[in-house]
C-alpha cells in the first residue's frame, strides 16, 4: 500500500532534510583541521538513497555532489548484502565512482530498524594524497599511479569498530599525516551527525512517511524542472570551448556539446570531444556526469530544489577514450576544475540559443599553485595550497558578474580564506590582494573582476611549488556580444633573474626566500553588446576604479 503525502508534510520533511546536511556542513568547518576545509570550505555534503538517488544536498560545492550518485553505485556495488550499522566506507578512485583522487569519501549507511534506507556522504579534498608530487596534482603524471593513492570502496570501520590497521595504512602514503587524520575524523564525524539526525526524523514520522516524502520530493522536482524547459525553444544545438594545453605539448584541447532539446527533455551528446590525453585533464565518468549535471543546474530555476528529481529530463550521451571520458588508468586530478569548467561552457553556449536570457557567460578558470616547503619559525614541513586570487564570475542578463567569486565548478561554494589566517599559519607574506581592474569582460553587463595579489615567501630555503590549472591563453566567453574576460598572467619575481611567466601546468617550480608570485587572475565575461551597458552603470565602473588599468605592484 503506497501512502500518501500531503503537500505540508512533503515540504517538512524536505526541509528538514535540507537543515540536515547544512548542519553536517557545520560540523565539518568546524573540526576540520586543514585550512583547505576550515579556512576554503572544500568539502561538501549530501544524502543518497540505496539506489544512488540525491535526495538532499548542502550548497557547497556542484562538482562534489553531481558525482556522489555514482560513487554510491559503486559502494552498493561492492558491499551489497554486506553493510551493517555502524560501518563507514571510504572510496577516492576516480574508476570506482570517484572524481578525483584528493576528493576523499565516507559514507553511512543509514537504518530504521533492520531496513537500510539513506547514506550519509561527505566528501572532502584532502591537501595530499601521496603520488609523485605534494598537493595531489601532477601535471607530469602520465597515469593515474603517479597521482595519489587509490582507495576504492573500502571499510573504515565495520560494525563500529575502527580500523586501525588500514587507517595506518592510508596515512603513511600521505605527507602530511596528522592533517589527514584530523580532516578524517571530522568527515566521519560530519556523517555519523547526519546518521543521528536522520534516525530521530524516522523516530518522529516513521520510516513510511519519510519514504513517501522522499519520493514525492523527487516527483515534484521533476515537475518544476520539466515546466521550466518546456519554455526553451526546441532544436538541436552546438557548442564548445577550449583547454588551453594539456602540459604534455598538445595545445587547444576541444570540448564539443551537441544538445537536443525537445519539449520537456534534454539530450547533451559529447561524443564529439577530443581524444583522451596522457596527462591529468581527462575526466572520470563521474566527474563528466556531474559537470553537465552543473551546467543544466545554471539554465533550471534557483529554486527548484538540486536532487535527482531534477535530472530526470536530462540525458547524458558521451563516448569512453575522449577527453571526458577517459580509459581506466588515465590521469585525471584536475579533472574536477578542467575539463569539466570548458563541459559546462560548451553546453551553456549551446543553450544560449534555446534559453538566451537563462544563459551565464564564461566564468574564470582555475590556477592553482600548491607550495611545499619547510617553515623556520616551526621547523615543520608545510604544505600550502592557494586559495585566494579567485576568479571573476560571468555576467547574466539580470546583472554583472560577481568579483572574486570562483570557477564554473564551484560557483562560490570554495573560499578564498582568510589572509591573516594563511599569514599566520604559513611563511607568506600578502602584499596585497584586491580587484584586477578591467579584467571583467564589457557587455550590456560587465563580467566579474579577477583579482591582483602580490605574495612573497618567507622561508630561509628555497620552497618548490606546483601549479594546476587553465585559462592563460583562452579566457572566459563573452556571451550574446559581450566580450570574454582576460585571461590569468601569473610570473614568478625573483631578485637577479627575468620575471618568468608561469605556466598552468608546472612541476617542481623553484621559488627562493624572498620571491614574490605576482598574480592576475582572470575576469568573467561580459553579457550583451556593450554599446548597450547603461550610462550609469559606467560612469559607476569608473568611479569605483572596476575598469581601465590594473593598479602597480607595490614594494611593501
């Protein structure tokens, strides 16, 4: 007998579900131990049925969550028949329903009585996960061995008893083992709160109406869903968009969207995207799943809640061996930032022929820098990823783009952190950190600016940095006649030599006590021609200094 639900329950328990991983979240920033967590936000929550469906989720980070329905493919997989309250799984490998290596896993399971029903997720990037270089992105890596180490569907603990001897394990692969086990603890923290919080919402409904209220949250996300992209225009679509290089010497590396839209149903096809590469900007299956998952969350209603229900007009056509789709055993760190960024632009700039005035221009793409080195005020090895200097967002047709704000896979959900915080932590020094002025591209509305930060190290050895990333030559796109924004310039500053310019994709860059990184990082693109932007709205730009030349280093 399926029971009924009425609208007022349906909504409360949705809701409740909602405030349930939100408060996971919490939990997570605030016992987290790396600054990549507590200081940058990188870790995000969810809730998942037994048949790998998003029910709920926290507004963190979309690349997470979009692929955490595949990861609990895998675990079910794996353990089905075999999981016990009190157990915890963890999984990372990007060919078991992961993304990407540092992106670590811990799951739940949840149970009313004897019936298991949910399981709590957190996913978290952990700041090493062992391989060839520090930080878990090697740009030299030809094969996903060299990246980190790989844990597929695994128990962390069975029936509530910890494993220490595999815990062991996993931290002596890592270079720095009591963050790892800090940031571990948190995560599983994070998802036995959730357990605690689901069990007392069975408690107070009852398993029966809490599964119906589930599902009928599905059905009505699917109906809202279903109504908006009945309003686009039918038509088969293109578009595409372009890494930079592979940092192995193939350069201009093409993502090809082809979408079918048809009454209330969506087919992206991107099959037609370049071959794989032998370096790490192949994406996982689950990775590229999530990537068109974001861009079709960008075109829906703010509103409309981000569940499975809301991809059910979604079909997803890709082939194995392309660029998004990699061959099991291929590199793919980065996979998270690039090339799902350029997945996510090729099917914006399909659709923008469908839905123009739901269409965002391109956001700014990632370039990370992780440095490795000793601290002489504590003596201990650190390593530090960089999360400020953030990206310009793309403008829309309801406005400007946000200022420092991120990439297309994380939309605001990571950080840039506190300065003070990095300064004190770490032997840097932030010279300054402020908006890039004129880097947002111009449009009927401007696109986001990009940031200017000049940061020198301050360490009595020599450090060695990595960096990873995209966007020095092909810049965020301009949308419907707005211009792209420009593109990153970072160079390395170092007394008696040539400023260097840095590439995206670099091992092993010396830096010398007393370098100074200068970075530029990139704006968005601008929406509209802008002989339509407003007389207001420059003579505002002008006197706020958002346009026009970048303001000159300082020497202190």
């Amino acid at each position: 007998m399926t029971t009924k639900i009425d609208p007022i329950t349906r909504s409360v328990v949705q809701y409740r579900l909602s405030s349930i991983v939100e408060e996971m979240g919490e939990a997570m920033l605030r016992t987290s131990y790396s600054q990549i967590l507590n200081s940058s936000r990188d870790f995000s929550l969810a809730i998942c049925d037994t048949r790998g469906r998003l029910i709920a989720q926290a507004d963190h980070i979309p690349v997470h969550v979009g692929a955490l329905p595949w990861a609990t493919l895998a675990v079910e997989e794996r353990f089905s028949g075999d999981i016990r309250r009190g157990d915890v799984i963890l999984l990372n490998d990007p060919y078991h329903g992961g993304s990407h290596l540092p992106d670590l896993t811990a799951f739940v399971p949840i149970f009313d009585g004897d019936k298991r029903l949910l399981w709590t997720i957190v996913r978290a990037h952990q700041s090493d996960i062992g391989g060839a270089t520090h930080g878990g992105y090697n740009p030299a890596a030809t094969e996903i061995w060299q990246e980190g180490i790989r844990v597929p569907p695994i128990k962390l603990s069975e029936a509530g008893r910890l494993r220490d001897d595999l815990l062991d394990l996993l931290a002596l692969n890592i270079r720095n083992p009591r963050e790892f086990r800090g940031d571990l603890a948190a995560m599983v923290g994070a998802a036995h709160l959730g357990e605690r919080r689901l069990s007392r919402l069975f408690a107070e409904f009852g398993e029966p109406i809490v599964e119906a209220a589930m599902e009928a949250i599905l059905d009505a996300t699917e109906q809202q869903t279903r109504a908006v992209v009945s309003s686009w225009k039918d038509g088969v679509f293109q578009g595409e968009a372009f890494l930079d290089d592979d940092g192995h010497g193939r350069n201009d590396i093409r993502i090809a969207a082809k979408v079918t839209k048809r009454g209330s149903d969506v087919e992206v096809d991107l099959s037609a995207s370049d071959a794989q590469s032998t370096s790490f900007v192949n994406s996982s299956h689950a990775n590229m799943q999530a990537a068109v998952a974001m861009a079709f969350a960008y075109l829906i209603d703010a509103d409309i809640p981000k569940n499975s229900g809301a991809l059910r007009p979604l079909k997803v056509v890709a082939k194995q061996g392309t660029v998004v789709w990699a061959d099991p055993g291929r590199p793919v760190t980065l996979c998270t930032s690039h090339p799902s960024n350029e997945i996510v632009e090729a099917i914006i700039k399909a659709l923008s022929a469908s839905c123009p005035d739901r269409a965002m221009a391109g956001w700014g793409r990632r370039f990370r820098i992780a440095i490795q080195g000793d601290d002489p005020r504590t003596g201990q090895n650190f390593i530090w990823h960089m999360f400020q200097a953030r990206p310009g967002g793309g403008a829309s047709s309801g406005g400007d783009g946000w200022s420092s704000i991120g990439e297309w896979h994380s939309v605001g959900g990571i950080k840039f952190g506190s300065i003070e915080v990095a300064e004190v932590r770490f032997p840097l020094h932030f010279r300054h950190h402020e908006f890039r002025a004129g880097s947002g591209g111009d449009g009927q509305f401007r696109g986001g600016l990009g940031v200017a930060l000049d940061l020198v190290l301050e360490t009595e050895k020599p450090a060695r940095g990595n960096t990873a990333g995209d966007g020095a030559r092909h810049g965020p796109c301009g949308m419907l006649g707005g211009e792209g924004g420009q593109p990153h310039c970072y160079r390395l500053l170092s007394e008696g030599r040539e400023p260097r310019v840095l590439r995206t994709k670099e091992v092993g860059v010396e830096i010398r006590p007393g370098d100074c990184l200068e970075i530029r990082s990139s704006g968005g693109g601008g929406w509209g021609p802008p002989a339509r932007r407003s007389d207001q709205a420059r003579r505002r730009d002008r006197e706020q200094g958002l346009v026009g030349v970048a303001p000159e280093r300082r020497s202190s």
